[in-house]
C-alpha cells in the first residue's frame, strides 16, 4: 500500500533535501518527540537560526516529517512501499535510504505513542431491556402510552458502568435505522478505507 501525500506534505517535505544527512536525522528524532511531548516553538526557533532560514520553514518540515512517519507506522507499510511512496518526492537515493531508516527504527514507538493517544471508549458488555405500556388512568381511561426501558452495561478500564435509558418505541425504531444506516455504510470502500488508516 503506498501512501497519498497531498501537495501540501510534499512542499513540508521539499526542505529535507536542502539540508544534510545529519540535520534529516535530527528532524526525525525532533518529529518523535514532538508526537511524544507536543511541539516545542524553541527547538524550531533554535534549528532555524542554525540553518538561516525561518522557523516555519523547519516547523512544515518536522510536520511533514511527523506526517510521513506517522501515517506509515499507521498502515505498517512494508520497506518496499515506503520507498515507493517517497520515490514520488524525488529526493536522492541517500536521502530516501536515510527516511526508510527513520521510519524503520521508530516505527515501533510510534505506534505505541498513537496507541496511548488513542481515546480509551467504553465498551458494550450487555444489554437489558423491558416494554411498559400504559393503558390507562384516572384521567383518561383508554390511551396507550408504550415506553421501552433499556439498561446497559458497559466496561472501560476493566471497571463496569450500567446506563439507565427510556424511550419511546417510535424514537427507538428510529436509533435503530440510523445504526442500520450507519453499518451498511461501513461496509462501502471509503469507509474500510478510513478505519484501516485509524488501526
């Protein structure tokens, strides 16, 4: 699988090949750390005066950089289609070497970094359910007025969670719709697409 590097990723990238091996490296050690800690305007400021040039300049290329490591660790692409994907920048075979090592030495961290940045969302354990029809009272002495109670239990964090939810059974067929809706459209190739770029 090869990655689809917008134009604007290949202008961020198009400044690694002005500089040297060693300022490439230490782009790509900055590109971790900013995954690790955030970004740090000092380092880029630092890095900018080094290079005379501006520091937005060093920032887009650390961003590409991190955009190019990320995504790759992302999909787990293989050796050969890294160096596929970054054939398309044209940059000099010593440079795409040093990025496949970059991206081979890191790969690892990285995915454990965005796995720790992955939100933690609870998860369905079970589901109780009870149908309560009214039929009457002293007001009116015929009228049904349904009423569908739902308890759900939920895990997150090995702890357990019970949600108490009532609604009516028109509202009820209607979530149910749009659930369907949603799991049909799951199956189309856009969305495979997106979720296999999330895992």
């Amino acid at each position: 699988m090869l990655l689809d590097l917008s134009e604007e990723h290949k202008e961020h990238l198009a400044f690694l090949p002005r500089v040297d091996s060693a300022v490439v490296a230490e782009f790509g050690r900055i590109a971790v750390e900013f995954l690790r800690r955030g970004s740090n305007p000092k380092i880029y400021e630092g890095a900018a005066r080094k290079l005379n040039v501006s520091s937005d300049t060093v920032q887009h290329g650390v961003e590409g950089l991190t955009y190019l490591l990320t995504e790759s660790s992302k999909l787990m692409i293989s050796e050969l289609d890294f160096q596929d994907s970054v054939l398309v920048l044209g940059f000099s075979e010593e440079l795409n070497k040093l990025l496949l090592q970059l991206y081979l030495d890191n790969r690892k961290e990285i995915r454990t970094i965005l796995g720790e940045l992955a939100p933690d969302l609870p998860s369905y354990h079970s589901l109780e359910w009870r149908l309560d029809v009214q039929l009457a009272s002293r007001s009116l002495r015929q009228q049904i007025k349904p009423a569908v109670t739902l308890k759900l239990h939920l895990n997150q964090n090995g702890e357990h969670t019970t949600k108490a939810l009532q609604t009516d059974p028109a509202t009820l067929l209607h979530l149910v719709e749009q659930l369907e809706q949603a799991l049909e459209e799951m199956k189309t190739s856009h969305c495979r697409r997106v979720v296999r770029n999330i895992k």
